[in-house]
C-alpha cells in the first residue's frame, strides 16, 4: 500500500509579491497542483531608505494572506506554511505585520534568513532538475535579495544570499527614467557584489538554474521571440546569454509604457525588469556560464517538499527526463508493448539513415520518446488519437525536457499518422524553421516504424536499411516467434511517403530476403 498523499499550502511573502501554491505532495516528491494565488504588493517598496513597511502596502499584504489562508483552508490544506524574507526580515515594523497575520489570520509566518532562501531553493531544484553530475549555481532573485545555491554532483556545497534584489536595486539606480549609464553603474555595483562571495574557481561553466519573476519572464520573452507561444511553460527553457543580453539592450531603449507591451513579460514587473535582468547577466558572466536554465519552480515549492518531509532523489543526466515520460505515459494506459516495439523500431531506423537525413545527436531522444507516447490519445478515444496525444503532451510536466524539446515531442507524436506536417496547421506553422524541420524527420521515421507493427503484434524484429543513388530500401526481419509480416509491410509503405520527400529517392518496404526488383506499389487509400 502506498503510502498517502498529503495537501499543503505554501505561502512565500517575499519583497515584490506574495504567492500562494495548494498542492497534494506524494511520498516520491511528486506535486499536484490544486490552486494557485498571486498578488504583488510590493511591501519592500520605500524600504531601503526608511527601514519600514508603508503602511497602505502593509494593509493589503494582510489582506492577501488573509484570502490565502482562507482558500487554503477551504480546499482542505492539512498544513499551511507561510514564509516571509528580506522586506519583512529587514524592517523595523516587520514583526508588527507577523504578529497581525497572527491575530487576523491565525497563521505563524517563519521569517527566512537569506541562506534559508537559497536552500529552499535548492531543495526545489533538485527534485526537478537533474544535477546528479557536475556543479550547478541555483539562483533565486526577488525584490530585495539575490540567493545561490552552490552544488557539486547534486550534494549542497554554499549558500549565498546578497541585497541584490530588482526591486531594491531599481529604487537605487533607476527610479524614474531607465537610462544606460545608470544600468552600467547598476552592473558594476552588482559585480563587485560578485566578486566578494561568488567563487569563480570549481564554479566555472556551471550549470546556473534560475527561478523567481525574473529568471521566468526571461524564459517567456525568449519563447515568445521564438514563436513558441504554444510552449505552456517555461520549467527547463535554456537562454542563452547573448539572449539575455539581447533582450536587456532593448527593454533599456523602450519607453515605459512600450516596455510593458514587450512580447513575453508581465506588465507588472516591466518596471523592475531591467535591474532583475542586469543582476542574471554579470552572475553568468562571473561564472562563464553559457546560458541560463529557467525553472518555474522555487521557494515555495521548496517549502512544500519540506514540510512533506520529502528529500528529492540526486538524479543523474537522463534519469528525471525518462522517469517522467514514462509515468505519463502510465497514466495514459499507453498499450506498453506496441509503444515499446515501436520506439525500439524507430530507433533502428534512425541509427542507419537518421545522419544522412540531416538528423542530429540530440533528435534520437525526442524520436525515443514521442515513440513511446504516440498512441496516449487512446485514452481520450481512438478518433483522432493522435491530435489528443499531442495535447497530452504538451499539457504534461516532463522534467529534464525543454519546452522546446516538449513541442517537438508532441508534434513528432502528433504526426504518426494522418496528414503530414503542414503550415497551414496552428501547432506546427508556429514552429521556427530548425523546429520544423525536426518535427518532419523525426515523424517520417516514426511512421513507417509505426507502420511495422501495424497488428500490435511484434511480428518484425528489426529493420535493416540499405540507402543507394535511386532507392531506400528497408528489410523487416522477422521475429523468431515468426508470422505473416505482409500487414506491416503494407502499413510500413503507405506511411512513407513523407519519409520518400525527404530521402528524395523512392522508398521500399521488402521481407529480409527479397531482393528489390520488383515495382513499388501504388499508395494504398484503405484505411
């Protein structure tokens, strides 16, 4: 029997905003969200210069917990955490506004010191990334602070916590009008911040994770200036810092009022935005990292874990991504055995003509798993199958996949039978080029191999392909348990006519032993 599913409410008051997640956590760390809440009253605003919480900002803080408290306990949260950090930590009048919460909401808020932060964090990272191998620099900015988690091999190694928050930092250097100049002292300030704490040596090129507002409107606008708009989230996005630094040179020359209608950031945060964004910049730039991992996940859901009595497993580079697609396709009820032979099929193919047809290292993954979930839409029902596994893939949490990676998945998925990849589809034409040209190699190959176990039968073993001038011909060598294999190589011909497109050269699907002199067969318009 396993063990039970417990529900908790999380709440995070942080300097910018106060979030609230309800979530029912399970033994293994997994988290099912229930609701979630938001609101940004932004009670580190003033702070720097007076030491206090404004009054005004202070009230309606209380009446967001309030809301919160009130829906956690409605939805039958067994436990309600709530957590406070630096606008609250470094105020005189901070434990005035948890002695109200107290009074008013019967909720005992923990004040966060900055390396509490940091290993909440942590804690949230590795339950959903992999840092089994190699160092990682876990980063979460809000409004008043900068925290790092340093690891080594998935093992906690430092914890760092600076007053470097974007909205401290805007009150400081931009409070009016953003101008260049005053970014640059900005970075400078923020970089000699750096150099004090941050260690380069042993952390150099490491794997830098952020969370927080900040570090996930990066993700937005980059997906956004892709064209990814189906993406529905940002957890794995990878940024590359030249990205980054794209993106910053053009918020600083917007006028506010433009900035807040830049494709991909909230309007709420296109006033902080800037000074957030500066700060992710020099931390790559001090530990030479390339780029910047997005996880959508952070304190809060540290602090679920926590609470929980969860502690994350170490994974290796592999493990999360596998164990994920797997359990969805699980919940599915995909049909295992057809699902694994297919996957196992299109493999074979893609190891003998996968690099003549311009495939890449990378893509063999993306081919080995929307293999293995391209038939969950049989769960919703058998029409239009193939549309309902597109849908539940791109509606999943697939740790240690991209949501670039996840998009390509399912449209590969989405493509293993009916018609082709074309434009004038809304899932496929909001692609960019390099996306596009993916998803049409990989489900090529996935429909013919789809096409060899047209029974469900597992009655061809491997395919052997041989690749000349004129012609591609693909042998289907039969299992030892034997069979009629004519079914799958007319399933295998008439779903590779998109596989013919792009080899260029006529394709054949022959028994191993039958020399390919005989004509090709007209396409086939049976169902």
């Amino acid at each position: 029997m396993s063990e039970r599913i417990v529900r908790i409410a999380a709440i995070d008051i942080g300097s910018n905003s106060i979030r609230q997640i309800v979530a029912d956590v399970g033994h293994d760390g997994t988290i099912r969200v229930v609701d979630e809440m938001k609101a940004a009253p932004r009670l580190g605003a003033g702070t720097r210069e007076t030491r206090r919480i404004d009054e005004s900002r202070l009230r309606d803080a209380l009446e967001v917990v309030g809301r919160m408290t009130t829906l956690a306990r409605q939805l039958g949260a067994e436990r309600v955490e709530a957590v406070a950090t630096s606008a609250v930590r470094d105020t005189s009048n901070g434990q005035l506004f948890l002695d109200l919460i107290r009074e008013e909401s019967g909720l005992a808020v923990r004040v966060l010191d900055g390396e509490d932060e940091a290993r909440l964090s942590f804690r949230s990272a590795l339950a959903h990334f992999e840092l089994g191998k190699g160092r990682a620099a876990v980063l979460d900015i809000g409004g008043g602070s900068l925290e790092i988690a340093l690891s080594a091999d998935g093992l906690l190694e430092r914890l760092i916590s600076l007053p470097l928050g974007a909205l401290r930092l805007t009150e400081e250097f931009l409070p009016q009008k953003i101008k260049r100049s005053r970014v640059k002292k900005l970075r400078r300030k923020v970089r000699r911040a750096l150099a004090r704490k941050l260690p380069v040596r042993n952390w150099h090129g490491a794997t830098v994770i952020g969370s927080g507002g900040t570090c996930t409107n990066i993700g937005e606008m980059y997906l956004a200036h892709r064209g990814l708009h189906m993406a529905q989230t940002v957890q794995g996005t990878k940024v590359p810092c030249a990205e980054i630094e794209r993106i910053l040179d053009a918020l600083i020359d917007l006028p506010a009022d433009e900035r807040a209608k830049f494709p991909g950031l909230n309007p709420a945060r296109a006033d902080i935005i800037v000074a957030g964004i500066s700060v992710i910049v020099e931390v790559l730039e001090r530990l030479d990292s390339p780029e910047l991992t997005v996880s959508s996940y952070g304190i809060r859901e540290g602090l679920l874990l926590e609470t929980a009595r969860v502690r994350p497993t170490i994974a290796d580079p592999g493990e999360s991504r596998a164990r994920s697609v797997l359990q969805l396709a699980e919940r599915s009820h995909y049909e295992e055995l057809h699902s694994q032979h297919v996957q196992q099929l299109a493999l074979q193919i893609f190891d003998q003509i996968g690099e003549r047809l311009g495939c890449e290292e990378g893509e063999r993954a993306l081919l080995s798993d929307a293999a293995l979930l391209h038939d969950i839409g049989y769960h919703i029902n058998y029409e239009d199958h193939h549309k309902h596994s597109y849908h539940l893939i791109t509606h999943a949490e697939l740790l240690g996949m991209t949501p670039v990676e996840q998009v390509i998945v399912a449209n590969v998925a989405r493509y293993h039978r009916g018609p082709r990849p074309k434009k004038k589809h809304r899932n496929y034409s909001g692609l960019d080029k390099q996306s596009r040209q993916v998803v049409k190699r990989l489900s090529a190959i996935l429909r013919v191999a789809d096409g060899l176990d047209r029974g469900h039968s597992a009655v061809v073993e491997r395919v052997e392909a041989e690749w000349s001038d004129d012609s591609l011909v693909l042998r289907a060598v039969p299992s030892a348990k034997g069979g009629d294999m004519q079914l799958e190589l007319w399933g295998a011909e008439r779903k590779s006519r998109l596989l013919e497109k792009l080899a260029k050269v006529p394709v054949t699907l022959l028994a191993a032993g039958t020399a390919a002199t005989r004509s090709k067969p007209a396409k086939s318009t049976a169902a």
